[in-house]
C-alpha cells in the first residue's frame, strides 16, 4: 500500500507569546502561496510587533524558515513564524 502525502495548499503567518503575559494569537494578512511569498508577512508582523509594543525585532531562521521574534517593553516575547496548511490546528 503506498501512502499519499499532500503538499501544502497554502501557507500563513502567525503570532504567538512565547514568553511573558498572555495574548490572543495574531494571523498575518492572507495566505501566501510559498514561504519565500509568506517570509515578508513574517518581517513586516514582527517589525508592526516591535514598534506597537516599543520594543526590538529580528529575524532568524528555524529548519529553513524564517521566524521573526519580538521582544516588547510590556513584558512579551513573540515569535512570528509560517505555518502550511499541514501544520494547522483542526477541529475535528
């Protein structure tokens, strides 16, 4: 029996405190056709992090992906980052 694996119909851009007082996620704007496509949302939602929150931003990569990290003077650590359609969380 050989086994399917789908790709990836889409990717987006995600949000989440890793550190410091709890928030809500934060989805990126749309879904993006590639993680090269998806790699600006990353910087443009971290950088919009960083600067709401007064804080600092960078980038770094994590098995060939981009991750934005935002470090606010309110406490929180984000880490921004692409999921695929794959890797959502589902309902069911």
């Amino acid at each position: 029996m050989q086994i399917l694996t789908l790709d990836p119909v889409g990717y987006v851009v995600v949000a989440e405190v890793v550190h410091g007082p709890a928030a809500e996620p934060i989805l990126g704007n749309g879904v993006f056709c590639s993680v090269d496509c998806a790699a600006h949302e990353v910087r443009d939602l971290a950088v919009a992090l960083g600067l709401q929150g007064r804080g600092a931003t960078f980038l770094a990569r994590h098995q060939g992906r981009p991750v934005g990290v935002a470090v606010t003077r309110g406490g929180r650590m984000w880490a921004v980052q692409i999921l695929s359609s794959c890797e959502l969380a589902s309902n069911d």
